[in-house]
C-alpha cells in the first residue's frame, strides 16, 4: 500500500501569519481611541512612514470611524495614524459620510447608539444626520427619534 501524504500547506503561510511575533514590531491595528497593536506584547510601529511601508493589518479593514485612530512610536499627534479602507494616513479618522438616506430607520438608529466617539462628536454626528434626513427622506419616526437626543437642535 502505498503511503499518501499531503503536501505541506503550512510552509505555504508567511511566517507573520502562520507564527506571530510575540515581540518585535505589531503585525496588526484595531481600531480604537487609541486603537491597539496586534500581537500582545508586540511594538507598535515606530513611525507613520514605517507604518505606511509595512503590511500592517487594520482592522476592520473598512474605514475607521470618527476620531478613531492607533498611536505609533512617534509621540503625539505626528504618530497618529488611521485606516481609510485603502491606505494609512496620518491623525484621526474625519467622520465617514454615514448617509442616512441609504439605511433603514433601524440601521440609522444603531449607528447613532453605537457611535465611537466622544459626548461633543456624538451629539456632532447626531447633528448631521438629523440635518441629512430632514433634507432628504424626512421619515417622521426617525425625526422624532433624533430631534430627541440630547444636544440636537
């Protein structure tokens, strides 16, 4: 009988993948205010510029959203960096253009609750897409509920 065995897929993963560092420079960033670098234990990177030359994995991988952002060695503002969905640029995410116009009431509603930010930023984006809706679909229930968060006019 003869002897068939399978060829060895896990020399086909990078390293990074396959055994991550447990020191050494992050392999990954998830987002936050500040984020964290993946994994534990690992450096983040030392600088934007290094950060935009890795392979860095941001996750999510869609855009961050408002203010969120991961810390690199450069201290202060010149070491924040943020994930557009395509690419690191530095500082903080800018709101994302939530357009309420394309949710339902409910997904309008979860975006407002579960909003990263702080209390300013919160009622801001509340805000906006209370002006949004009231210039577009205009759906009453959902007028009602946003003019009924605190700090919207």
């Amino acid at each position: 009988m003869t002897d068939i065995r399978f060829p060895d897929y896990d020399a086909s993963y990078p390293p990074s993948i396959l055994n991550p560092p447990t020191d050494g420079w992050a392999t990954s960033a998830t987002a936050g205010t500040p984020g964290t670098w993946l994994p534990a234990g690992s450096s983040p990177q030392p600088s934007l510029a290094a950060l935009q030359s890795s392979a860095t994995v941001a996750v999510p991988a869609t855009g961050w959203t408002l203010g969120q952002y991961v810390q690199t060695g450069t201290a202060g503002a010149p070491g924040e960096a943020t994930w557009t969905g395509t690419g690191w640029v530095g500082g903080r995410a800018p709101a994302l253009a939530f357009d309420p116009a394309e949710w339902t009431v409910d997904e309008v509603k979860d975006h407002i609750e579960n909003f990263v930010g702080t209390d300013d930023e919160l009622v801001e984006e509340t805000q906006r897409v209370l002006d949004a809706e009231r210039g577009n679909l205009a759906r009453v229930t959902l007028l009602a509920w946003l003019d009924a968060r605190p700090g919207v006019v």
